[in-house]
C-alpha cells in the first residue's frame, strides 16, 4: 500500500490481529473490514458474550463472580455494530435523501449514537466527585485474630481490593492539589463479602452528628451565587461555619498543615476515622479504629508548589498514581489497628470513642499492623470503574460492625441513598465494579437497570415453592455469620427522646492544641501561613475576628502570627487552654523513608558529560526513582533521551533537580556561568531551591548552581565531580524529602 490511508488500514489489520489471533479473515483479504479498503462480506463467527451477559454461575444470582478479568469488558471484535450487534458499514455519515439533502428520520444508527452521547454523564457525587482509583490485594498477617474473625485479616489470606482516593470541595474536572481533605476508599471483595472502608487521610471530621454534614458541606463548596471559588476552603461561608461550630476547629488544623497538600495519594495515610465494634470467634467483642500508613511516608507539597501545579499540571496526583503503578512502583500501605476494650461508656483515658472530632494518640494506644496493601493495577476504564464505584460504610462483614457513633449512623443512610441519584437506581451492586466476589443470593428483585436474570418463583422467606431457599444462616456455629452476631445493645437515652449530645462532645479544643503542640516548629510555620492566607481571603472581618478568636483558645503563638498577617488584634483566650502531652506520631518530619518513584530531573546540554548522565541515570533507576532527561531541545542530548526540554519541564514535577549541564560560555564572559545559564533552568533551580528540595551540581553544573544564585553551603545543596558519589548524598536528602534546615523557621 502507498497511499496514506491504505498503510493506516494495514496498521489496524495488523493490531486486530494480534488482538484477535487465528481469526478467520486474513489481513487484507476482501472481506477483512479494513478501511477504506473492501466491504466486509466474508462470514463471521459470532462474538463470544461479554463476561457480563453471560448465564448466571450457578449459587449466584448476579452471576458474580462474573469475571474480574478486564479484557472481558473490552471492547471486543473486529466489526462495528450497533447496540443491538447489527453489524455497521459507515459510522461517519448520516442517512440524508441525497448527499446534501435533510437527515432522515429512519437513521437508527444516528439516534442511537445520539441518544447515547447525549446520556454520558452521570450526576457527579455530591463529595468526593474528583478522584482516581487503582485496584490491588490485601493480605492478612493474620494478628488481628484476637480482635475479629473477618476471614479477610486471616494470615496470607489475599483479598482483592479497589481504592478510590478523592478531594472533597471540587467538582469532578478541579485541580488535584487543592488544599483539602482527601478521601481513602478501600472496597475489599473478601470471600464473605464486600468490606468498605471509607475513609480519609485526617483522622478527625468536621462534626460530630450527621444531621450537620449537609451544612458542612454547603459551607464549604463555592457559593452559591457566582458558584466560586472552586475546590477551595478559602472563602467566607467555609470560615464563617467552622468558627461558629468549633468543634470543626480540628479537622480544619489538621487542613491547615500541610496534610491538606499531599505530595501523592501514594504518600498519605488514611484512617477509617469512626471506631468499629470487631467481634472475635468466642464472640468477644473489641473497639476498634482503623489506620492505613504508607511504606513511603507521609509527605506533602508546599503550598506555593500547589499552587503552581493547579495550573502547570491540575491532574499531578492522578497521574503520580497511574505512573507509579505503571512503572511496577507499586504503592503499598500496611493496614493498622488501634484496640480498646469494649467498655458501656464507649470510653478511652478520657477520650469518648463515638465523637469522631477525636482521635486516640498513638502514645496511647499503639497501631498494631494487621495486613499489607498493594495496588498492582491501573483500572481500564475511568467511567466503568472509578466513577460507577460506590462505596457504604454499611457494607460491612461478619467481625466487623459498626458503633452508635451518630456521623457513622448518618453515613449508614447517606451512601445508600445517594447511589439511587448518582447511578439511577437500586441495583448499583450489580455493576461489575461493585459485585461482591462472594456468591450472591439475595431476594432483591427487579428495580431499574436490572442485570440478573432470576430463576425461581419465591422470593420470600421461607417458603415452600423454592425448595425453601435461601436459608438463613442461624445455626451452624461454624458460620462466621453465626459467630459474629452480637445482640444488639439497646440504649435509650434516660428514657426520652432527645436531640442533644453528650457533655462529652462539648470540648472542642484539647485536642486541638494538642495536634499544634506536637507538630515541629518548620510545621507549625506553614500552619500559621496557611490560616494567614485563608483568612486573607475572607471578605467579612467579623469571620477573621471570630476565627482568631478560636486560634487563641489553640494557642497564643499561633494565633497572634495569624492576626499579624491578618493586620488585627489577637484577642486573649476566653478559657484557660488545655495542656495536653505532645504526640510525636503526628508530625510528619524527623524521619527518612524509602525513595521508590522520586523524580529526579537531570539537566544537560551538548557541554555535559554523557558518562557521568549515563552513570547517574544507571544509580537512579537501580534505586527504583524516574530520572527525567531536561534539555534545552527533545531528540538526544549528552547520550540520553530528552524526556522535558526546558519549555514543557517545571520544578513543581520533580524531587529534587541535577545540574549537569554546562551552558556554553559565552566567549567574552571568560569561562563564567554567569551571564549565560539560561533563564528556564535558573527559574528550574530557584523554585526548586525555595520549595527546600535537593539540588545538586555535577561537575561543571556546580558552577551553573552558583550562577543560579544559589548558596553552595545551604542545607541540601550538593555538588560533586562524580555521579556515584553525588548519588549516595542525594538518595539521602530525598529520603528525608525535603531539606528544611535550609529555612530555619521564624515559629518555635
Ligand atoms: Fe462521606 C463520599 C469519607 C462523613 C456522605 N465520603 C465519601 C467518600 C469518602 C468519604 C472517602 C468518597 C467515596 C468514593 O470514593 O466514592 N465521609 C467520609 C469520612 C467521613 C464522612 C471519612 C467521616 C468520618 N459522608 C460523611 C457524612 C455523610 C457523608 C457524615 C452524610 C451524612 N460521603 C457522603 C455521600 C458520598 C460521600 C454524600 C458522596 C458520594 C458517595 O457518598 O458515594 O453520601
């Protein structure tokens, strides 16, 4: 084939048949269903059922375990057809009475490639709509024995997982690195059903009765007038509701530091936030909170770099996911649990389990691992899968259960209900993403978007008709779902009804202070910068007055910092402030972590040493991070592809930045640097530089640092004439991620 059109159409032969080997039309023949080449006339098997039409497995009335192998949900089949399998010959033109004549009515195929376009979109979730998924496994170590028999912590045991991190503010298509909350979202298919663990990576929540989430929300999202700002908690309405309830006022520190900027969902820890009833094979009963921490540490982004990335590059952390997991950078977090003794009073040293704007210091009471999780794949499909996922923190399974906390209450309500809105009907388990992978025998019938195909004429229990099926599982004893049911403990409220709450949730500010008092001071700096520029924001100055107000009842540094920035007076406490122990588990610095997936920018140009790029690109990928090739131009430059030239690179996407390129001295500049480092690679190194990131010379580009303007003997600057060797000081420095000595804070 010569012309352009005929080698495109080889091409796709080509890639058919390797999608479908030993098909019965060779590539090319008449017949093959090439473009523009001959009409497809030669018979065809019939395609075999996708996994999901295929006849129910027998004990399933869903067919689950259908299939969990994506390639049976691809697209499948050489020939175009309709919806309905007819086979299509032009999908490009629409049926019209004459070639410039008005469309017909009868063109099935236009309305039905209409109509279904026109439906694409569901309604976004009314939280949490931004977000990216990867699948994975957990596996048991088998400790957590003592505390639930749920056969998903058993030693070994592999259960297939899927997680959807998410902001909470923005809408479906905002920026990833927004400061906000970022949801934690595990789905376990575990052989004895789906366990959703539906959490964040802020172990505390705005409230502490669901009744009020709605609010919560309304407060937070864009106004509702110009519907801005987007994705930000940096405005009136947010401010105004958390210094009216403070009991807000520790979730909203905790957004204030930098765990509000990630610097990867791979980098975060989550917490299942609320505290769990777990239920041992004697029967036993344990409170329980959840905690997942990652292998790579907890780390964030500063708040200038989030800033930029919102522009320079708004899906950063779902795209860190996906290339992580793509490179075999698998990320990993180990599955904790916090265990306290299942007291009447739902009590621990004085903390009431049930409020979820507490935590439990881990001083207090230590993080025992229970399992490991990997996510090893990225999901084919983004609609399919993350966005038709639907988590429920009622979806629980035997060893697991719930508590009286009353958000969890509400929560056991609220995602029930949203699914009927967000994916039109009742029958949302059935979509392939959310089918258990345990049988499924459930007497749920009919309802919009039904899959299954029930066999049977009694749905009703018992019955007589269906040999009696289903059974309830109430008297083996050797039935987890036997064992693990615990009569429920009833508790009225002295006897009335009430709207109120315990004296118990009335402190809203110990902890607080507690989670100041136990961050470093570099730490506490941001903190206040970060309230200074929230508040800034705001246009009310009775809401900056009234929050200052809540920082004083936090502490007198903290607040008298922001009220400086603000320009106003800090006010005196109006009680005096708790004196909690520091809890050094809540900070996230002073330690060094594993490097895995770190990006590393190199620069060079013509001048650099192809020997020592080769040989510190070599270190780089041998210790698991991504070297990106920066250079003035694509193609090749000092021996090694350009993966960024100096136009599409930014500082914001690396970790830590290389100079070993040498930019050819300019003759009457005698062998200077100075007037010549081109301006992309000084903003490289300055941003780099006062975002506390590493940044290195090689040979020749320690002068290009120099000339950069940046201090040879400031913290976490490197030079060195070798690779190897400047390679072991940098692994060092980034496994502390940042170099924050190079800025000693003003804050003590
Ligand atoms: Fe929620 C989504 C986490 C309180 C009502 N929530 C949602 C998601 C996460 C959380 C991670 C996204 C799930 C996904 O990826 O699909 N929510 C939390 C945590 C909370 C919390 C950790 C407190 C401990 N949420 C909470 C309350 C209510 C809701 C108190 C209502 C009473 N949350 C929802 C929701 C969402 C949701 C409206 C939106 C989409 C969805 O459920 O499926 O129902």
């Amino acid at each position: 084939p010569t012309t352009p059109i005929a080698k495109a159409a080889d091409k796709l032969e080509e890639a058919a048949e390797r999608l479908l080997p030993g098909s019965p039309v060779p590539p090319g023949a008449p017949g093959s269903g090439t473009p523009g080449v001959e009409e497809p006339t030669a018979p065809q098997p019939p395609l075999p059922p996708k996994g999901d039409q295929s006849a129910p497995a027998p004990g399933s009335a869903t067919g689950a375990p259908a299939t969990t192998d994506p390639r049976h949900r691809a697209q499948q089949g050489r020939w175009l057809t309709t919806a309905t399998g007819v086979r299509l010959h032009d999908t490009d033109h629409s049926l019209k009475a004459g070639p410039r004549g008005p469309t017909l009515l009868q063109d099935h195929h236009l309305r039905e490639k209409l109509m279904h376009f026109d439906h694409e979109r569901i309604p976004e979730r009314v939280v949490h709509a931004r977000g990216a998924a990867a699948h994975g496994r957990f596996t048991g170590y088998g400790t957590a024995a003592s505390v639930s028999l749920a056969s998903v912590f058993d030693e070994g045991r592999e259960t297939p997982v899927f997680v959807r991190f998410s902001t909470v503010l923005g809408s479906r298509g905002s920026a990833d690195t927004v400061r906000d909350t970022r949801g934690f979202a595990t789905k376990f298919y575990t052989d004895e059903g789906v366990w959703d663990l539906v959490g964040n990576n802020i172990p505390v929540f705005f409230i502490q009765d669901g009744i009020k989430f709605p609010d919560v929300v309304h407060a937070g999202k864009p106004h509702p007038d110009r519907e801005i700002p987007q994705a930000q908690s940096a405005h009136d309405s947010f401010w105004d509701f958390v210094s009216l309830h403070t009991e807000a006022q520790h979730h909203t520190i905790w957004n204030m530091s930098d765990r509000g900027i990630p610097r990867s969902y791979r980098m975060m820890e989550g917490f299942g936030v609320h505290t769990f009833r777990c239920t041992n094979a004697e029967g036993a009963t344990s409170l329980v909170k959840f905690h997942w921490k990652p292998k790579l540490g907890v780390h964030s982004l500063t708040w200038e770099e989030a800033q930029m990335l919102n522009g320079f590059d708004p899906d950063f952390h779902r795209r860190d996911l996906a290339d992580a997991i793509e490179s075999g950078a698998f990320p990993e977090w180990e599955l904790g649990i916090q265990v306290f003794e299942d007291n009447p009073e739902q009590m621990f040293e004085g903390i009431d389990l049930l409020d979820s704007t507490k935590l439990v210091p881990e001083e207090l009471a230590p993080v025992q691992p229970i399992g490991r999780l990997v996510l090893d794949a990225n999901p084919t499909n983004y609609f399919a899968e993350t966005e038709q996922v639907a988590f429920h923190t009622g979806h629980l399974v035997p060893g697991i259960d719930g508590t009286d906390d009353p958000l969890l209450q509400a929560r056991n309500f609220s995602y029930l209900d949203t699914q009927l809105t967000r994916l039109g009907g009742p029958n949302f388990n059935q979509l392939p993403i959310n089918r258990p992978h345990a049988p499924v025998n459930d007497m749920l019938r009919d309802g919009m978007h039904q899959s299954a195909v029930h066999s049977g004429v009694a749905p009703y229990q018992p019955n007589s008709l269906d040999g009696g099926c289903p059974f309830h599982a109430t008297t083996d004893p050797d039935d987890p779902a036997t064992r693990a049911f615990v009569e429920a403990m009833v508790t009225v409220s002295e006897g009335r009804k009430v709207r109120a709450q315990p004296a118990s949730y009335d402190d809203h500010f110990s902890q607080v202070r507690l989670f100041w008092r136990s961050l470093t001071p570099t730490e506490r700096e941001h903190v206040a910068r970060a309230y200074t520029f929230e508040l800034g924001k705001c246009y009310e100055q009775a809401i900056k007055e009234r929050q200052l107000l809540a920082l004083a009842q936090i502490d007198p540094v903290l607040c008298a910092e922001v009220a400086q920035g603000l320009g106003l007076p800090a006010p005196e406490p109006t009680a005096p402030l708790a004196d909690p122990d520091p809890s050094p588990a809540l900070s996230q610095l002073g330690d060094t972590w594993p490097i895995a997936g770190r990006m590393v920018g190199i620069v060079v140009d013509d001048t650099s040493d192809a020997d020592q790029v080769a040989a510190l690109r070599t270190a780089a990928f041998e210790a698991g991070t991504v070297p990106l090739v920066v250079a003035p131009h694509g193609g090749e430059v000092a021996g090694a592809t350009v993966q960024r030239t100096f136009a599409t690179v930014r500082s914001v996407e690396l970790d830590a930045v290389v100079l070993t390129t040498v930019t050819a001295p300019a003759p009457d500049a005698g062998n200077s640097l100075l007037g010549d480092l081109d301006p992309r690679v000084r903003l490289l190194v300055e941003e780099a530089f006062r975002h506390a990131k590493p940044v290195a010379g090689l040979g020749r580009g320690g002068e290009a640092l120099l000339a950069a303007g940046v201090p040879a003997d400031a913290a976490g600057v490197l030079t060195a004439g070798d690779a190897t060797a400047l390679w072991s000081d940098l692994t060092d420095l980034l496994a502390a991620h940042r170099a924050w000595d190079r800025f000693p804070p003003s804050l003590t």
